[in-house]
C-alpha cells in the first residue's frame, strides 16, 4: 500500500465504558484493550507503518481512583513480560515515554529491561506514552533550554539561538518524526493534553469504537480516510499540485 502514514498515534479511549456496557467493573475494559494493542501493533507492522505511538496513560490519569490506577499499573507491568515475545518476533523496538519518575521503580526497571531487549527491532518503533503529558513535554523542554543556557553563560559562550529544530530537540520525542495521523477511539473529539506540540499538522481521525472493540478493519479504515486527505501545509493546493 502506498501513501502509509510513517508515524500513527492512538488515544486509546473508551475501556471504561465498554466495561460499563457488560455491567463490569472499568479494569475488564482496560485488560480487554491489551489484545487490541497487540492486534493494532501487529497491524501497523505488517503495513508498514514506521512508528505506532498509543497513549497508554496520561499525567491526569493519576487523579483516578487509587485502585483503577494500581490496576492499571500491574497491567503494564505485566504487558512488559506478555508481549517481549511478540515483540521480538515482529521485529518491533519498544520505548516508553513521558515522566517515568512517577512510577514505581520495578515498574521501570521492567519497562528499560523490555527497552534494551527490543533495541535490535528495525521493523517498526512502538512508542508507549505513559505518565504523560503534552505541557509536560513542552515544560521539562523549557527547563533544559535554559539549563543550555546557562552553562553557555557560564562557559562565556553566547546562548543557543531558540529555533523550532532546537526546541523539539529538548522535547521527549526528540529523533522521532511528528504523527502523520492521530487516531481517538470512543467518539472523543479532543487532544486531552497528548503531544501538544507535535501535533502542529497532524491529520486527526475519530471514530466511535470504544477501544477494545477496535480491530485491523477499523484501523484500515482510518489509514484510508488519510489517503483521502490533503495536506497542505499552510501552501494552496496548486503549489502542492507542483510540488
Ligand atoms: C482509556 O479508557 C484508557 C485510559 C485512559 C487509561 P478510559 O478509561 O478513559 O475509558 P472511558 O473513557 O472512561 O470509557
Ligand atoms: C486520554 O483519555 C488519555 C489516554 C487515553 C491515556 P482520557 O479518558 O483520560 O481523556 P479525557 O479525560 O476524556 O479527556
Ligand atoms: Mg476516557
């Protein structure tokens, strides 16, 4: 297929209230997502996709019940050992992102284990956002500009000047190109303070399958609604024409 996004990002959304439909509690919903995110990983591999980031949680996802959250944590604890093999055989290197100080240090000692075991894949990136937030992002990259900024002056060198490639070099996405396409499941249409800056000209895409419902037909659905997009980039369409 030609014309794949090389960068697709999921918020993944809606466990909740799949669980609330089967009058279950909302951690059935977010163990039932896992075979979705094994599923649309498996997809985006075979199609080609270069990198398939998910919001797995975000920094405001701490504020939930203490339980939802403990749950929530175990999953992704027992993600990191369900998947490695899956991930090794698809040839797919997996990197967290986003403020890990927040969580539990076995947790991460576990997820930089499943890091350093999947850097040999060269297939696909998978990027898992966890603990994360778009003015997060965008601060903590705040905070290193101006430490580079002071040991210039303190070096007696002038400081960095502040261009945009600069900037998205302090960013946590710094190397990986910025999504193509951004998907939402569960009929959401909002960014929820995902990856703010990087977002600048992504393509969004919503549907109303609740995220453990949604399988590789939903996902090529959403791949064909960005081939029918045009971007342009702030040009007119007859310069994209030309180009
Ligand atoms: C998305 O599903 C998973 C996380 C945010 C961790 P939700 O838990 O937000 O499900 P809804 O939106 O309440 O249905
Ligand atoms: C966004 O979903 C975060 C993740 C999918 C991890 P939420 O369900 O937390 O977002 P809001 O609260 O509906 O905006
Ligand atoms: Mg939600």
């Amino acid at each position: 297929m030609s014309n794949v996004p090389k960068h697709i990002t999921i918020i993944m959304d809606g466990n909740g209230r799949w669980a609330k439909q089967r009058g279950m509690e909302r951690l059935f919903g977010h163990r039932a997502g896992k075979e979705s995110v094994s599923q649309a990983c498996e997809y985006a591999a075979e199609m080609g996709v270069e990198y398939l980031s998910l919001f797995a949680f975000s920094e405001e996802n701490w504020n939930r019940p203490e339980a939802e959250v403990n749950g929530l944590m175990r999953l992704m604890a027992k993600a990191m050992v369900d998947e490695k093999p899956t991930l090794l055989k698809n040839g797919i290197r997996f990197r967290a992102i986003g403020d890990l100080s927040r969580l539990d240090a076995s947790l991460v000692e576990d997820i930089r284990q499943t890091e350093r075991d999947t850097a040999v894949g060269t297939r696909m990136t998978l990027l898992v956002f966890l603990s994360y937030s778009g003015k997060w992002d965008v601060l903590q990259a705040a905070e290193k500009y101006a430490q580079a900024c002071t040991e210039a002056v303190l070096a007696q060198q002038p400081v960095p000047a502040l261009t945009p490639e600069l900037y998205a070099s302090y960013l946590s996405t710094a190397g990986i190109p910025d999504p193509d396409l951004m998907i939402r499941t569960s009929g959401e249409q909002r960014i929820s303070n995902y990856m703010l800056w990087q977002c600048a000209y992504t393509e969004f895409y919503f549907t109303d399958v609740l995220w453990p419902d949604f399988r590789r037909a939903d996902f090529a659905k959403a791949i064909e609604a960005f081939q029918q997009r045009k971007r342009r980039f702030g040009l007119t369409g007859e310069q994209i024409i030309e180009k």
